[in-house]
C-alpha cells in the first residue's frame, strides 16, 4: 500500500475525466468495475475502504467526500478473497 501511494505521488490515483467515473453515482457502481470480481479489480493492498470519492479526486484535484458513505459495500474489501 506505502508503495502505491508513494506512485501516485502521496496520494490515491485520481479518477479519469469520463462517463464511467461520474461524481454522482454510488460506491457500488464503482465496484461493478473496481471489486475483486470486476473487470479492473483493485489492487489486494487496497486500503480497506470503499467509500471511493473520500481518497480518490476528480481531474481538476479536488475530493468529493459524501456525507454518510459506505466504506463497506457489497463486492468490496470485505468480500475480497485476496486478503
């Protein structure tokens, strides 16, 4: 984990500028592609969180913590059979 935020320069990796990484969807979309069983799984040194818009920023820098997010969700960290 050290090792890939030091990568990212200190941080998490930022969300790309496009469709699929919208501010307004939920955590649980972000899984759809991002959990264990997605098609572009996170790393298995992932912190264990999955309130996504409170580490990763959007293209301009910024954060978009949400009041309330889950950090746990179903097909995240939990249930990732890596750890």
């Amino acid at each position: 984990m050290v090792l890939a935020l030091w990568a990212a320069g200190g941080r998490a990796p930022d969300l790309p500028a496009d469709a699929d990484h919208r501010l307004d969807q939920g955590e649980a979309d972000c899984l759809a592609c991002h959990g264990h069983a997605g098609r572009s799984p996170r790393p298995a040194d992932h912190p264990p969180r999955d309130d996504c818009f409170s580490c990763h920023r959007d293209a301009a820098g910024e954060l978009h913590p949400r009041s309330g997010a889950p950090t746990a969700v179903s097909g995240g960290w939990q249930d990732d059979t890596r750890r």
